[in-house]
C-alpha cells in the first residue's frame, strides 16, 4: 500500500468520525432540550416553545448548542436564574443547567460510543 493510500484512507476516516461525531452531538442536543423543556416554568407557553437545539461547525469541531430565548421571550436568564415556587410541580430555576450537568456523562459517552469505527 503506497503512502498516497495510506493518505486518502485516513482522510476518509477522519471525514467518517467528523459525520458520526456531528450527527451524535445534534442527537445529544435534542435531547438536552427535550429534558429541559420538562423543566422549564409554563406560564404562556411562550419560553418553552423557544427552546433551540443545533450543531455548529467550527473547522473539524462539531458544537452543539441550546438555548431559550430570543425575539418576545427576552426573560428567559431571569427565569433560569430566580429560585421561587413555580405552579407546575417538577420545573423551576436552571432548567436548563440541571439536566445538562445531570445527563452530561451519559451524553459523553453516548459520543465516544458513536464515533467508534
């Protein structure tokens, strides 16, 4: 097997685990959202239904990112960061901080499992 072989093996390799990586952060993302969503205090329905899940690509690097907020829904930080008695049993401040750093393990290896060849 000649170098060039060698080259365009290990290129299409490491363009496999970028696809596997990307699409297994977007997998985790969404269902960062769908936890957190359980979460998030109801009162219009307005902050949860601005809940976002995507993947960016930076070079190789696959990010994925969730949010709430945005456009009418400029409350969503206050609502995350205020501790108080919401209505709805089970939701409440760190709705979103919660679920990540209790899902975070499970989402890492979720990760390293997906891009094994």
């Amino acid at each position: 097997m000649a170098l060039i072989d060698v080259l365009a093996n290990l290129n299409r390799v490491t363009r496999e685990i970028e696809l596997k990586a990307e699409r297994s952060i977007g997998q985790c993302a969404e269902d960062l959202l769908d936890k957190a969503v359980q979460r998030t205090p109801i009162d219009t329905g307005e902050l949860r239904l601005s809940g976002t899940a995507t993947v960016e690509k930076k070079g190789v690097e696959s990010v994925g990112r969730v949010g709430f907020g945005g456009g009418q829904v400029d409350y969503a930080l206050a609502v995350h960061e205020t501790i108080k008695n919401y209505k709805e049993p089970g939701t409440g401040a760190k709705y979103l901080e919660n679920p990540l750093k209790e899902n975070a393990q499970r989402y890492f290896n979720k990760i390293a499992d997906d891009i094994r060849l």
